[in-house]
C-alpha cells in the first residue's frame, strides 16, 4: 500500500518523467533510423563506384582484346608469309639441286661439247641478246 500512496503522491512528476522517456526514445529510434538510411546511402554509392570500375575494367578489356585481335591477325599474316617463303626456299633449293646436277649439266652441255672453237663461236653470236637484269 505504500507504494499505491507513493505512486499517488507523485503521478504527475512521473508522467512527467515517462513522458520524457518516451520522447528520449521516440528520438533515439528516429535517429538510428536517419544513421541507417545514410549508412544505406554509402552502401549504395559504394556499390554505384564499383559498378563504375566493373565498367571502366569491361572497356579496356575490349581495348586490349581488340589489340590481342590485330595481333594475332598479324601473327597469322606473317606465319602464312613465312610459309609462303618457305615454299619458295623449297622450290628454289630443288632448282638449284637439279642445275648442279652432274648429270643435268652433261645433258644440257652435250649439244656443244663436240663442236671446235670456231663452231663454238658462231653458236655463242647466234645466240640472242639476253635482257639485261637492272632493276
């Protein structure tokens, strides 16, 4: 009963008092909710930054993969070149095996081996004029 004549005594000192209690919450909730709502507003420029640099990373990527491109163009221009050329190395080296053939050489010589020098003259003037290889 004490406490029924306690509480009696003080009502409006406690009402008081709850009142400011409730508003002391009322405005730790509001601004838990403000800090909230800004820590929400950095996560997403956070997020907004990392999007930007995802796309930064995209478009250098396809500047370099268009490099990577043109160099491996070049790569395979210059491999079929190189093959090219190594046909030709081929084809050349057997020419000139089969003009150092001993036996080509004798077949191709044997039309003026038998000839005297005088022969062998009027054959080299009846020959015709060579171009002349100046480039």
């Amino acid at each position: 009963m004490k406490a029924f004549n306690w509480i009696q005594q003080h009502k409006y000192p406690l009402v008081v008092i709850g009142f400011f209690l409730v508003t002391a919450l009322c405005l730790y909730f509001f601004i838990d909710g403000i800090r909230k709502d800004h820590s929400m507003e950095l996560t997403k420029q956070k997020i907004e930054l990392k999007e930007e640099a995802r796309q930064q990373v995209i478009q250098e990527r396809n500047v370099w993969q268009v490099e990577i491109e043109k160099k491996d163009e070049q790569i395979k221009s210059v491999m079929q070149k190189d093959s090219a050329l190594q046909q030709s190395i081929l084809i050349i080296n057997n020419q000139i095996d089969k003009l150092t053939n001993k036996t080509y050489v004798q077949s191709k010589t044997k039309v003026f081996d038998s000839y005297g020098s005088a022969e062998l003259q009027q054959y080299y003037n009846n020959l015709p004029d060579e171009p002349t290889n100046d480039y």
